[in-house]
C-alpha cells in the first residue's frame, strides 16, 4: 500500500524553505508525480483484474482437461505446457507488483522505464493469454479426434462381429450340407467316391471308373445314379454356386476324332456330368459351371487312377459378405 503523507505539512514545510517560485516548481512537480502515480496505480489494478480472470480460465480448462476420458501423453504435455506458463504469468504479476513499488520510490526517469517495462510486460501478458486460448482449441480440438476416433472404432467393431457372424452361418452351412451329401452318397463310398470340406468349400470327388469308361465322355449307369441323388441334393440351394471340375491322367491321347487330347477329354466329361444334373433336378443353370482341368491338378502323383476323376466343388455365396467388406473400405 502507497503511505500518503498530509500534503499541507508539506506545502507548509516547503514555504518556509524555499521562495515561491521554488514552490510553485515542486507543487508542479509533485502534480506531476501524483498523476503518473494514479495511472500507474490504475494500470496495476487493472493488470491484477486481468491475472484473476486468467487464473479463472485456467481453472476452467483444468476442469475441461479432468473431463476428458483418458489422459493422452499429448494432453498430459499441453497441461504441463500450461501450468508452466501459468507459473510464468504468476512470476510477471509478482514482477509488477516490485516494479510498482519501485515506481513509488523513484525518480521521474525511473518512473518513466518502469512505465515502458509495465507496457512490455502488459504485450507479455496478452501474448500469454493468447497462447492459453490457443491451447484450449487444441485440447478441445483432440477431444473432438478422440470422440471420432472412438465411433469410428465402435462401428468398426460391429462389421468385425457381422462378419464373424456371416462366416461362421456359411461355415455351418457348408457342414450341414457336407454331412447332408455325405449321407446320401454313403452307398458309393467304397466305389470311389469321397466328400471333403475344406476351405469354406464341399468337394466331392468321384474317381472316373464309377462315371466313365476308358477313354469315353459317356457317363456310365451306375455313375448317373450319384449323379441324380446329388443333384437332388442341391435343387433349391440358391445361395451356392456348383463347379464340375474334369481331371485326367498324364497319359496323353492318340485319337483322330473327338477327343483329341485330355484337355477336351476332361472339359467334355465334366459337360457331361452338368447335363444330367440338370436334366434330372430342377437346379437353376446359372448357379452351375463345368470346366476342365486336364492333367494339371494330380491328388497322387503314384495312383494315375485317383488323378482320373470328376470334382463337385460346392462354393457357398460370399455377396453378404463381399458387401460388408466393400462397406468398410
């Protein structure tokens, strides 16, 4: 607090030492001082009203930072960030309250730096608030990222769990309908036919001696019988796709006519193959495909007669699935 003296003791004591003249001097002088005093003093209480009201927006994004669901290693650096400048506006307030009570002791030069010194450190102080306010826009802005960033990973998670949930029905799908063939086949198991599932797939293998004889593109009657009970099997099932795969042995063919070599060989038996599927069941042509294999897909390479075959491969439709994945790209 500034300790006022009686300014009549004053005037009086300035009377009767010294002329008019030299009092009229001081009294201006004194004016003078008094005026730079009461702006200097207005400028300190304006400067601690600006402190306490950034003391109290400081308070208030330490408030926001504890609401915040975890403490990132960013924020945690921002809030070091402002407690450290914090410090900083306490040091310059604390600077100014020296300053002032230099003002008070000095002479008019002294007051007119410590004047400059507090309009410095009043840019200071602005810097500083301005720098806070920056700082609340970043936190704000990570929350705002964190917010995001967890939505986003909650809505990656349900197509996760759709999908897991997709796959395991087809897998169980694929099961049912391998358990399915495998029992209404059971009859030709010890004739060289097998049902496997694998890859999310069913193959059905038939070794060509329970389908063709050598060298001929003409199912035989015992082969067209699994042929039937297969296709019955599979009448309705839209959601699988049917692929009739011919394979050959390497032996290679000598034959002017048709066929010529075992390519043609394996792609007209598994055309043969599709024919009385659909000629004997009511399954839709679109969901069925033959093709031939040659002699390059061998399953022994020791039995050339396991290598002669006709593959059934079951494929289940992955649309749903497809779709979810293309939706989260």
């Amino acid at each position: 607090m500034i300790k006022k003296f009686p300014i009549v003791l004053v005037i009086a004591f300035l009377i009767s030492c010294v002329p008019a003249r030299k009092y009229e001097e001081v009294e201006s002088k004194q004016k003078v001082c008094s005026e730079k005093l009461k702006e200097v003093s207005d400028l300190a209480i304006k400067l601690e009203t600006d402190n306490t009201e950034l003391k109290a927006g400081f308070d208030q994004m330490n408030d926001q930072v504890r609401r915040l669901k975890s403490d990132t290693t960013l924020l945690g650096k921002a809030l070091r960030i402002k407690e450290k400048q914090y410090d900083k506006i306490d040091l310059l307030n604390q600077r100014i309250q020296d300053q002032l009570e230099s003002l008070q002791k000095g002479s008019a030069i002294e007051n007119q730096r410590l004047i400059s010194d507090l309009d410095k450190t009043r840019l200071e102080l602005q810097r500083k608030e301005d720098e806070l306010r920056l700082l609340e826009i970043e936190l704000n802005q990570k929350k705002f990222d964190l917010d995001k960033l967890s939505t986003d990973l909650k809505d990656r998670e349900l197509r996760v769990k759709e999908l897991e949930e997709l796959i395991a029905n087809k897998d169980a799908m694929v099961k049912a309908l391998k358990d399915k063939v495998s029992k209404a086949l059971l009859g030709f198991k010890d004739k060289g036919l097998t049902v496997e599932q694998k890859n999310g797939k069913v193959y059905i293998s038939m070794e060509a001696k329970l389908l063709f004889g050598s060298g001929s593109t003409q199912v035989d009657p015992e082969g067209q019988k699994a042929l039937i009970e297969l296709a019955k099997i599979l009448e309705g099932q839209e959601d699988l796709e049917v692929l009739v795969e011919g394979h050959t042995d390497t032996d290679k063919m000598n034959s002017g006519s048709h066929p010529k070599d075992n390519w043609e060989l394996s792609v007209l038996r598994a055309t043969s193959v599709v024919k009385i599927m659909l000629k004997h069941s009511e399954i839709n042509p679109v969901t069925i495909t033959a093709a031939g294999r040659s002699e390059f897909l061998p399953v022994d390479v020791n039995d050339k007669s396991k290598n002669r075959r006709i593959e059934v491969i079951l494929i289940p439709k992955l649309d749903e699935l497809f779709e979810i994945i293309s939706k989260d790209n």
